[in-house]
C-alpha cells in the first residue's frame, strides 16, 4: 500500500516552499522593525492550559502521551504565548510582575529592569508556525495552517491598539494586496445590552451561540421569543438584533450609541469601547488607510474570550478572513497573572497567498467593468422562489427563468450559479460565490462560516421525528437507531434530548428505515405529511421549521457593499 498523508494535510514542494518563505521573512520583518522579538512554543501544551482560556479549546486535536498525560496540540498561538510569558516571568521573577528590560534590537527582553523607554515593562513578541484544527469533513478546509503574528502584552489602552492595528494594515499592504479592509468592532456594547437584559444563563448562551455562528436570522427568531415570554425587554431586543447588523464608518458608531441609549444604558457612566473605535478609523484615515477601515460589530463572533477591540482582515479573493485579532485582557487572570492587558493579532499566510494569487488574476483580466456579483441560486424546489425574490429585488431574471442546461446565468452587473440547495453553502464559504439562497437546514448541515442575512419567508417545511404509527414508546434507556439525511440536525437534536443514538446516514428512501428494520425511527423533512402517513408513520416531534434564507461568506459581507445592499432589498421585499 503507498503511504499517504493524512486527510487534511498535504506536502509542500519547493516552488511553493519559496514563496511561503518570501510572504513569512517579509511580515516578520515588519514585526521586527517595530520591536517585536520572536519566540518559540512547542506544538504540543497541557490540556489544561487551553481548559483555562475561553475560546481555544473546541477545535483542538487531543492525545494521550505515554505517561497518559492529555496533550493539546495548538490550534491557535494566543494561548501558548500566554503561558510562555505567566510561567517564564514568574519563574524568572519569583512571580512579581511583568517589567521587562531593553533588548539590542529594541525589542521587550524578559529580564529585570528600569529601562527608560516609554514601553518599559511591555512585551512585544512575534512568531511564525503552525497551527492544527479539526474541521467539517469534506469541508475541503485544511486542518494545518501557519499563523504569523504578534502579542502587545502589558500594555493597555488606545496606543497599542492602533499599534497593532496599523502593523496589521501595514503587512496587508506589502504582502502586494490592493482591495482589502480591516473591520474593527468590540464586545463591550454586546457586554453591556446583555448586563441590562439580565437573561438567564441558559438564555444568555442561547442568544450567544447565535451572535457567534453569525446566524442573525435565528438571532431574531430567539429574541422574539425572549420578548413574547416577558424575559426580555422590548427596547434591549431591538438593540440586540440590530447591533451585530450595524456596519459603517462614524454613522455606524452613531447608530451603535444611539442603540444603547435607547437600552437605557448611561453612556457617559459606561465604558462603551465606541470612541476607542471612531479614535480608530481616524488613525487609519491619517495613515493613509480611509478606505481600507470600517466598523462592524458582527465580527465578535466565535471569539468569546476577547474584552475590548476586535478586528478582522479582509481581502478580496478569499472567503475567509486572512487575519484576526483584538485585546484579551483576562487571559492572563486566568494563568495566574493579574492585571496584565494584552492584544494581539494573527495572518493566516495560506489565505494570503490565496489573496495574493486572486488578486493578480483579476489585475491581469482587469476590464472597465466591475467584477459581477456571482449569487449561488438553489434548483428545485427552491428555485422559482429564489427568481421571484431576485426579481423584486431589482435583478435581471429573464435568461434564468429558463437556464436550459447552463450552470451559470449571466446578467448585467451578476452571475447566478445554478447548483444543489445542499451544495450552496460549499460554494458561497469556498469563494465560487459571493453570497447564496438554500434552506435553514442545508446551513446547519454545512456547518461552515458564513453569515445568515435574511429570512426569505418561502420554501417551508419541517424537521419531523416519525415511527411506525403501531410502535411502541421505547424506553429512554436504550439506544436508538436512527436514518436520516441529515446527520447533523439529527444528532444535534437527539443531543438536547440526551438520548443516545446511532445515525443511519441514507441519500434517500428514508421512511423505508423503520418498515424493514433498518432503523427505529427517522429524521427528515415533511411539508404536508402525505408521504409519512402512506408508509403507516406517524410524526411524534418536531426538530425545527425551515425557510429559505440569503446568506453570504464573511469577506463579502464586510468587502462587497452590493452584498449589504442585497440583503436589505431582499428583507424590505420579504416584509412587503
């Protein structure tokens, strides 16, 4: 049998080799003219290191080594650089701060010292490897990747924010990339709309896990319900759905505070991180980046252990963003360490490079016209609802009534990728297009990073659970088997339940499970029953209702203004 590399992973030959290595020497030579010093971590960390640090364990690869001590490997340089600096200053010091001396380069040491630099006592580190996270199978994602990046620790405030910030946009910019944004956001006026929600535990996870899948579609589904059982305020709801739509220059921080005060929440007695981040876009205007800057306060999601600013870097030609980072003030409480601020940021170099390669196509092929905007259109059940609501949003429709055998439409100004509802995901989070219409369930079957815009308000049915109209309950105690379509869904369910199952994973012919034994129960849609009731099977739960929504891929909502502008037509015509 010839070896083989493990999914997920893959070799790099030396043309590639090269140009990585050109991308890494020329960011961490940025990093180092602005005094950062590099650093080493092992790939391996204790289990319980991440454990401690919200945020960075749900993606990680765990092993047992031969003492049967639980190891992490890295999926992320933040929490690695924590430990190194708590654990190497306090061994070093004897556990008495973190002051750090002047090195030859000019960059933070960790010795002892008085130095007379105005950034004595801050440490300033960059570093450059790999990282390994599981990820969706068949995703077509990589599980390794190499981050370059830079921690800013013991320092707080405004300056090293705009630090890091303009360090970020500076790379970008040598890395040869013209059309790209930073998106800066922070957690402190989500923090504060949800200290004056006072929501329970479970319904603050609830509202959370929304906000950080970027699912604003569900987000305001859950709100509603929150307001309809009296457990939440109508004014804080309506500033917890429109917050992490709010996206903009100064209007956007204007439209952010006037949100929070009609939550009732004292702006002048409340640290709101908003004129950190108007003070933001004015450093980006002076450097020369006006164009390059915007706020948005959807970018929080996935990052629960962030406490002030946020940002993300965006670059045309990648769906992905091609960094991240923000300030994460209490890590270091968590290891031990008080009182010790610190920021960071990471660039993923394999989303560079891709930006890079995209962005020299498009120069080459360069016309007058602007790049159309390429929309992931569903056929089947799907589609005539799909053409009726591109249509009143203001779209040409007439060559895609009727596509024939052409998978790709063309119209002024767009192009519609004709393709599977289940596939639509896959093409708008891979970068085969800007944005997309499917059902709710191919989105949470995808389980893949993208952002949920609209709910179109067509395209309904339903996730049903359905038996043999003549079988018995069976006992909570035994394990059910299970056939389905959809894995996902069905497994996420019978997890709220706390029922074990064993999935069946079929392509069709689903009611045939339980009539010939294959499987005691079903999963799967319904719109009317009839096909349930013909095979004697009876509905006994509902999972979840499903419409049509628009969605897009993160660097489009936050690059592409016609993605925002879509979406809002499409929701103005939904209501309509």
């Amino acid at each position: 049998m010839r070896p083989v590399t493990p999914q997920g992973f893959r070799d790099i030959l030396p043309a590639e080799a090269l140009q990585r290595e050109r991308v890494c020497q020329l960011v961490s030579g940025i990093f180092a003219e602005q005094g950062y010093a590099p650093v080493e971590t092992p790939l391996l960390e204790d289990a319980g290191t991440p454990d401690r640090m919200a945020g960075q364990e749900g993606d990680s690869f765990r092993l047992f080594d031969s003492d049967g001590r639980l190891l992490t490997i890295r999926s992320d340089f933040t929490m690695p650089i924590a430990r190194l600096v708590s654990t190497q200053l306090r061994n070093a010091q004897g556990g008495q701060g973190m002051q750090g001396g002047q090195d030859a380069q000019g960059g933070q040491c960790m010795q002892g010292g008085q130095p007379s630099d105005p950034r004595a006592g801050q440490i300033r580190l960059r570093y450059c490897g790999p990282v390994v996270r599981q990820q969706p199978q068949n995703a077509g994602k990589t599980r390794q990747l190499t981050q370059i990046g830079a921690e800013l620790i013991a320092a707080g405030g405004l300056e090293a924010d705009v630090e890091l910030a303009c360090m970020a946009a500076s790379c970008l910019q040598a890395c040869g990339l013209s059309r790209w944004k930073i998106a800066f956001g922070s957690v402190k006026p989500l923090n504060l709309l949800l200290a004056a929600a006072g929501l329970s535990a479970d319904a603050q996870d609830g509202l959370l896990s929304f906000i950080h899948s970027s699912d604003f579609v569900g987000l305001d589904d859950f709100v509603i319900d929150l307001v309809e059982s009296g457990e939440l305020d109508p004014a804080v709801a309506e500033a917890l759905k429109a917050l992490p739509r709010t996206c903009g220059g100064q209007d956007a921080l204007d439209e952010a505070c006037n949100l929070l005060a009609r939550a009732g929440i004292d702006l002048d007695a409340q640290d709101t991180g908003i004129p950190q981040l108007s003070w933001l876009l004015e450093a980006m205007q002076t450097r020369g980046w006006p164009d390059n800057a915007v706020v948005d306060f959807s970018i929080l999601n996935s990052f629960d252990y962030y406490t002030g600013l946020v940002f993300a870097l965006f670059a045309d030609g990648v769906a992905d963003p091609v960094g991240s980072g923000g300030r994460y003030d209490d890590s270091f409480a968590k290891l031990g360490c008080k009182d010790v601020p610190a920021a960071g940021f990471a660039l993923c170099l394999e989303h560079l490079l891709k930006a890079q390669a995209a962005q020299a196509a498009q120069d080459a092929s360069a016309s007058d016209e602007s790049r159309p905007l390429r929309i992931a259109v569903p056929k089947g059940s799907l589609f005539e609802g799909s053409v009726a609501m591109l249509e009143a949003a203001g779209f040409d429709v007439e060559d895609l009534r009727n596509p024939g055998r052409h998978l790709i439409v063309r119209a002024p100004g767009v192009e519609y990728v004709i393709v599977r509802p289940t596939d639509a995901p896959a093409f708008v989070a891979s970068g085969g297009a800007d944005c997309g219409i499917c059902g709710r369930d191919s989105l949470i079957e995808a389980g893949l990073d993208l952002v949920q815009l609209v709910d179109l308000g067509f395209g309904s049915c339903r996730f049903v659970v359905a038996q043999p109209a003549d079988a018995p309950q069976p006992p909570q105690d035994r394990t059910l088997r299970i056939a389905t379509k959809y894995p996902r869904i069905t497994r996420e369910y019978y997890r709220r339940q706390g029922q074990q199952v064993e999935i069946v994973h079929l392509h069709g012919n689903i009611e045939l499970g339980p009539i010939v034994g294959l499987s005691d129960r079903i999963v799967d849609i319904t719109a009317t029953g009839t096909t349930l009731r013909e095979n004697n099977l009876e509905v006994v739960d509902t999972v979840l209702e499903c419409n049509a929504r628009f969605f897009a891929s993160p660097a489009s909502v936050r690059c592409d203004g016609r993605v925002a502008r879509l979406a809002a037509r499409l929701a103005a015509c939904q209501r309509q």
